[in-house]
C-alpha cells in the first residue's frame, strides 16, 4: 500500500494521508484510461495496472473506514 500508518501517532494524521492516497489513486486511475484511449499502453497492460490501483483502493476504503471510526470515538 502507498501509506503506511505506523508512522503516525494520531489517527486524524493518518486520516488525512489516506485520503490524500485515495485522491492520488483516483487520479492513476483516470490516467490510466487516458492512456488506454490515446492508445499508449494495451489491453493487458491496462487490466492488470487497473487490478493494481483497485486493490490498493479497497485497502485504502477500509483502512479509512475504520479510521473515521475511531476518529470519532467509535459512534
């Protein structure tokens, strides 16, 4: 994954770095596409790329999920 949290000591920290890596995983992601589209790279180059971002993605959705939770105090 592209952030690490055992760097951070406060939760709100590390919420704030993730959600900066979910935004730049966005981005690849419609990068990509373009890519694809002007022809840059190929089918299978862009499919296992896709299924790279994706994963990290679902890490980074749930890494935050559960951070926002103990963000605020487990309500």
């Amino acid at each position: 994954m592209g952030v690490s949290l055992a760097g951070f000591k406060d939760p709100r920290e590390a919420l704030r770095a993730l959600e900066k890596r979910r935004k730049e995983l966005e981005n690849e992601l419609m990068e990509l596409v373009r890519r694809r589209e002007r022809g840059e790279i190929g089918e299978e180059e862009f499919q296992e790329a896709k299924l790279r971002l994706e994963r990290e993605f679902i890490e980074v959705m749930d890494r935050l999920a559960q951070l926002r939770f103990i963000v605020s105090g487990g309500v």
